[in-house]
C-alpha cells in the first residue's frame, strides 16, 4: 500500500475541496493529511489524529505566532522547523517510510528538505498573487509532477516544470445529477415568478453588480444567493430588494434542493481571479442539474462550454441572456450539460491522477 503525505491549504471539512476530493479516492493508499491551524490560539495539533476515512489520517498543524513571510528572518525558518518536525513525527509514528508528498500550495516549498519522501506532486488549482512567486517556481521546478487546474495556470508554470498535467476541478455527479437527490419540500414557496439562483460562499471579492441590477430591471423575478456571507459590499443594497433572498449556509445534501428550485443558475466574478482561467467546482455542479446557467466573462475572455452556458460580457447582456436563459426549451441541452458534469466526476479525475502518477513510477 502506497503512503501520502498530503500538505493542504485546507482543513478537512465536511464540505470537501478539491484537495480532499482527490487524495480520499486515490486507491490502495494511506494518507496522512495535514492542514494549517485555524489561528495562534488553535491547540487542536495537540490531539490524536482523526480518522477521517479507512485510509486517511488528519492532523492540523501547530500554529505560528508570525506571518508566512521571509523578512521575518531566522524566526521564519524556525517556524518552518517546527512544522518539519512535527510531520516527521506524526509520518514515523505511522511507519512512513519515504512517501510520496502531495503539496497545495507555494508555502509548502519550505518544508522538502526537513521531509524524507521518494515523490514530489504540486498540485495548483489557483494563482497565488499574495505570495513571492520564486516560492511557487522553486516548488513547480522540484516536483516530480504538477497537475494544474486550468490551461493558463499550465502555461504560467511551463518554464518551471516540463511535467504539467492539465486536471480541472471536479462534481460530486450523483449528489447534483439527481441520482440521489430529490426535492424533498420546497424551500422557496413564497417565489411565484422565475428563480435565479447563486450557490457557493459569497467572498468579498465576488463580483454582485450584475445581480443587484438585474434584481433592479427585473423585479418580477426572485434572485436567490445560497451560501455563507463574508463582507461583500454590496450585500447591504441586495438586502434590501424585495425580490432578492439571501439563504444563508445549508449542508452540502440540501444544496441540490436548492439548485432544483431554481430555473437558472447564475456565477459571478471574482476580482482576485481574473487570470487562472479556472472553472469552479460551482460551474460543473450547475451543469450537473441540466439547469440553463448564466456566467459572467472577462471583457476578453472566452466561455470554456459555450454550447451549454450563456456568457455576459456586461449586466445588459447579463439580463438578456437570463431572459434567452428562462426561455429555453425544456430538454434542448439539458443531457448535453449533464454529460459535462458526469465527465468532471471526482472519480475520474481520481482515476486521471492515479494514471499519471503510476506512469511516473509514484504511485
């Protein structure tokens, strides 16, 4: 049985990201899974691993009293100590011997030569503008493979690494393809008109004015946003249009419920992503609903299924293509979308992975 060192960005959570999909469904594997600690105060390192699967182990990391940053000089690099030693400890506890490291991020380049391992992955799903790019670059350059989440996330990379692998985000297809979700109630009764809804954490950086003047022009339509709130600032404006609800958090199973109630499904921008050319975990679960979606596109950029979503390049092409949106023929590309998420299952990009990974000689 194959061992993994995994370094993720990301706690485990019940809400899985993309890290946590893929290392879970690599097969024949055990896996120490390592994340960050949630603050200065965190003292959760202190407890016994979890089990989180048969074959995953998860640990969080002791925290450090200083920011990631190098100025910090020699109180950096025994921070950096700290985190090495505490991995070490935990990979000999469980017998590890010379396993393959799965890293997420550009800060983990800090960590290889405190680590025994026969195998070096980065695997890059985002830009990394807050952090110095030679951190990024070194990493890229010593890893045996780097799987990347867009193409031009690849093309950044390329004169790093010659071994890039494009791997997209993935879907839990049958949580949102309807195989196992069914509209238990309605969770919208009072919307009489068409429902057009955003499903995903409401970060500050997402762009909402498309939505808030939608919302405007539009007053017989209700707009629905599903998700945790951080600060965006135009929430307090969207707040107060009557035909705007915002649902707050719900478990990952009531989501499909939601998506379902909807007749069309709307992304939205982010300002802090305007390069990475990445399609959002949010985007493939859409899809796989067959629901008309409506996406919002960069001046020059190019929509990646222009066969199955309507691009807006603006909020008046943002609320024509929502008009085309909630006109379309019941059926007319609904199989074709759902094929789009099928192909996105977590499983096969799992199975994607475990095929470069075996060709390398690391798995």
């Amino acid at each position: 049985m194959r061992q993994i060192l995994c370094l993720s960005n990301k706690p485990w959570s019940s809400t899985p990201g993309r890290t946590q999909q893929l290392i879970s469904r690599l097969k024949d594997t055990q896996v120490l899974y390592f994340s960050p600690a949630a603050g200065p105060m965190d003292r959760s390192f202190r407890e016994k691993g979890r089990k989180v699967r048969p074959n995953v182990t998860a640990y969080t990391l002791p925290p450090l009293l200083l920011p990631m940053e190098e100025r910090y000089g020699g109180l950096f690099r025994l921070g950096q100590r700290k985190l090495g030693r505490f991995i070490a400890e935990q990979a000999a506890r469980h017998r590890f011997r010379s396993p393959l490291l799965w890293t997420s991020s550009p800060e983990h380049i800090h960590l290889l030569d405190q680590l025994d391992y026969s195998g070096l992955v980065y695997d890059c799903d985002r830009e990394w503008e807050d952090l110095p790019p030679i951190w990024e670059g070194s990493l890229a350059n010593a890893a045996d493979v780097v799987f990347v989440a867009s193409p031009l996330l690849g093309e950044r990379l390329s004169p790093c690494s010659p071994n890039i692998a494009l791997l997209p985000n993935g879907v839990n297809f049958p949580l949102f393809s309807g195989e196992t979700a069914s509209l238990r109630s309605d969770p919208l009764p009072q919307a009489s008109g068409p429902v057009l809804g955003w499903a995903g954490t409401i970060r500050e950086d997402v762009d909402l004015s498309p939505l808030l003047y939608a919302a405007r022009e539009c007053p017989h339509w209700t707009f629905l946003l599903l998700g945790r709130r951080e600060g965006n600032r135009l929430l307090p404006r969207l707040e107060r249009q009557p035909n705007v609800v915002l649902a707050g958090p719900c478990s990952l199973d009531q989501v499909p419920d939601w998506l379902y109630r909807c007749d069309v499904l709307l992304n939205f921008l982010r300002d802090d992503r305007q390069d990475d050319g990445v399609v959002p975990t949010r985007v493939y679960e859409y899809l796989s609903t067959g629901k008309p979606v409506v996406s919002m596109l960069w001046p020059d950029q190019v929509e990646r299924f222009p066969d199955v979503i309507y691009g807006a390049h603006d909020q008046q092409e943002f609320v024509t293509l929502c008009r085309h949106a909630l006109e379309e023929a019941p059926g007319f590309v609904s199989q074709r979308r759902r094929d789009y998420g099928a192909q996105a299952a977590w499983p096969n990009r799992a199975r994607e992975v475990s095929r470069i990974l075996s060709t390398a000689g690391l798995l």
